[in-house]
C-alpha cells in the first residue's frame, strides 16, 4: 500500500482518522490495529478499478481471463501471442493493465505482441486483498498461460514481483524494471509512518501478512533473487521518486549481474512510465540494444 498522490476531502478525512486511530490503537489496542493496518496494507486504491473500467470502454485489446488461485484475472492481448514474439507488461500497486496502452502502438510496430493483465483486487479481476506474493503467482502463472516472452516490463510491485516470478516455470529474454520496488520491510515502514503505526506493531504486520500468503517477508527482498537472474536487464528509476527511493533501484544494479541503470530527474513514480525517452529506451533495449547510464 501507498500513500495516494492526490487528496481529496473524503480522502484526507479518512486517512486524518487512520492516523489518530493508530496512534491510540499502537498503544492500547494493539492486536485490533495491526489486524486493521494488515488490511489497509492489502487493499488497493479504489481508483485502480474506476480507471480500468473506464479505460475498458476503448482499449484496443482483446479481454481473456487467466484463473490464478481461484480468482479471475483479466488479461489484455494485443496481437497474437502463440505465433509472434510478446512482451509481457507488470503494472504496480493501485494501477491496471490497461495502464500500458501508450507502449502498445511502438510494440506491435517490432512484430511483437504484447500481454498486459490485472492483479488480483485491481482492476477488472477478482479479488479483494493483494500484496507482493500474490503479484509473484500472478506474474508467473500469467507467464506460464501465454508461454516464454522476448521481454517484460514492469513497474513499481510489478517489478519486484517479475523479479521473484522469473525462471519459476516461464522466463523472458530481456527485462526492463521501471522504479522497481525492492525492499519489502522498507515499504511497511514508509507504510507505518504514513498512517502513523507505531513501529514496535511492524513486526506483528509482518507476522500477518505471511500467514495469509504463507510466505514470510524476509524472502521477498530482491537481494535472494536477483543474483541468479541471467537474463539482461535495464534499471530505470528517477532520482526523485518519493514512493520508492533510487537507493532501491541502486539494490538492483547491485545485485543483478550485467544489468544497466538508467536514472532520469523529475520524472517522478509515475510519469517516468510514459516518458516518450524512457519508453524509447526500454524497447530499444528489449531489442537487444544496449543502455547506459
């Protein structure tokens, strides 16, 4: 979960009260408030779905539906995936698929097609709470319903969910992660201090998120799993991100071998996904050209 960018008046009443609630909650409630923080947490902005049903209205895509643990995932097909090479689009939290459409014109002008599709509770797909291991096991049974990909390009979540997913049974050729997140502890700390939860509960919000996915946080940092990707990868992040700090990306080129980090300035979280060089350079790379810094 992250902090929304804009505020309006119910917005800014409801996250006012979170703040003072917590605050006594971390103090004198704390079993009640860390199971209603470990909810929050899991709960995907309302406007993930508003925007993917309005968007829905004029995509240019052909909708198909990939059950993942018994939940409908909405997929998006531009091309035809079982005859031409495709890339594979991850969006990030609170976002959609259909999120990338700006990418799909410069994509199908390479001959590839390209698959875009919802995480659980975003979007058009089923589902209520979501985290990271549920984008891992979307990613990877997404992947492995359309087959291997030429590339992939994900964003925020996405990208360490690619991350984890890669070589589990479908892989890509080239990879381009886009202000990837890499630190899971860090995201529930930035998290506690937006809604005010005290920081002695992180560990509980820990504990109770691994009993839902039955994965315990302290694998999911992409420091366990980068280092056994093979595959090249581009690292682009903007060196004023306030959701997810640069240092995140720096991890990356850290600890993924031959990777490429590409920083821009005042791009942002967001808006560096639809910057016309950034979107440039990552196809070029998914071509096989090489970046640099």
């Amino acid at each position: 979960m992250k902090p929304p960018r804009r505020f309006g008046v119910r917005t800014v009443a409801t996250l006012l009260g979170i703040r003072v609630a917590y605050r006594f909650g971390s103090r004198f409630a704390p079993v009640r408030t860390v199971a209603h923080a470990a909810r929050v947490f899991q709960t995907p902005l309302p406007s993930s779905r508003e925007r993917a049903e309005h968007a829905a209205r004029s995509m240019t895509a052909r909708r198909e539906t990939v059950t993942v643990d018994g939940e409908s995932v909405a997929t998006y097909v531009w091309g035809d995936p079982s005859r031409q090479p495709y890339v594979l689009l991850a969006h990030g939290w609170s976002s959609m698929g259909l999120r990338w459409e700006n990418w799909v014109p410069q994509l199908l002008a390479k001959g590839w097609a390209a698959v875009a599709f919802d995480q659980p509770a975003h979007g058009l797909s089923g589902g209520r709470l979501c985290t990271l291991p549920d984008f891992v096991r979307t990613v990877t049974v997404v992947g492995q319903h359309y087959g291997d990909a030429e590339g992939v390009v994900a964003h925020s979540l996405g990208g360490a969910a690619v991350t984890l997913a890669l070589d589990d049974g479908w892989t890509a050729k080239r990879v381009v992660l886009i202000a990837a997140a890499a630190d899971p502890k860090a995201a529930t700390r930035r998290f506690a201090r937006f809604v005010r939860l005290g920081e002695h509960l992180r560990p509980g919000l820990h504990e109770m998120l691994a009993r839902r996915t039955g994965v315990p946080i302290d694998g999911l940092h992409i420091e366990h799993h980068a280092p056994r990707r093979t595959q090249p990868a581009l690292i682009v992040h903007d060196e004023f991100d306030r959701d997810v700090p640069v240092e995140e990306a720096e991890q990356y080129a850290m600890h993924w071998p031959g990777s490429t980090l590409l920083k821009t300035r005042h791009l942002g979280h967001r808006r560096i996904v639809d910057d016309a060089s950034v979107v440039a350079a990552a196809i070029a790379f998914l071509g096989g050209a090489d970046s640099h810094a």
